[in-house]
C-alpha cells in the first residue's frame, strides 16, 4: 500500500506528488468502513437473536406450552445464567475488569 496510484483508485482521483495527508484520508476511510461494516454485522446478529426469541414464544404456545409450565424452566436458565456470570467474574479476577469489558462489549 504504499503506491500512491494504488490509493487514489480508493477515492477516485490520484495526486500528482506523495501526499501524506492523502494517504491518512485513505486510511480514515478504510478504517470507517470496517467500522461500519462491524457495526452491520453486530446490529444483524441482534435482528436476528430478537427475531428467532420472537418468533419461538408463538411456537411454544401453539404445541400447548404455556407461561404456567414454562416458569420452572425459565427459573433454571436464569439460575445458569446467574452462575454463568458468577463464573466469569470469578475466572476474570477483578470485578473492574469485568465490568470495563462487559461495557466495551455491550456497545
């Protein structure tokens, strides 16, 4: 990456002379659509967990599960999911730390 003709091809227009400020655009710009393409992929993997949770509830309701029977299974993922998180608190180390990741992952 260090021809300046193969840089311009990205934006369209090629420079007469080296340019770094051109080549920092370049990289700005590959570096916002990684990002966006990131972003893309994470909001789709959400569509569709939110979808498939969705569109199970009316599944289990029509093969005749209601929300009477399905409490106790509900109570036991909630109980593995507290352990779960205990678990990896306690493997983690510190609590702080935990936490700065579970925030950086959450955005």
């Amino acid at each position: 990456m260090n021809d300046d003709r193969f840089m311009a091809e990205l934006l369209g227009a090629a420079p007469r002379k080296p340019d770094s400020g051109f080549r920092l655009d370049v990289f700005a710009r590959i570096a916002e659509r990684a990002r966006r393409r990131r972003s893309w992929e994470r909001a789709g993997t959400k569509v569709a967990a939110f979808t498939a949770v969705g569109f199970a509830v009316p599944v289990l309701q029509m093969a005749g599960l209601s929300p009477v029977v399905l409490t106790p299974v509900l109570m036991a993922l909630a109980a593995l999911a507290a352990a779960g998180a205990f678990a990896w608190v306690m493997i983690a180390g510190a609590p702080k730390r935990v936490l700065a990741r579970s925030l950086g992952l959450a955005r």
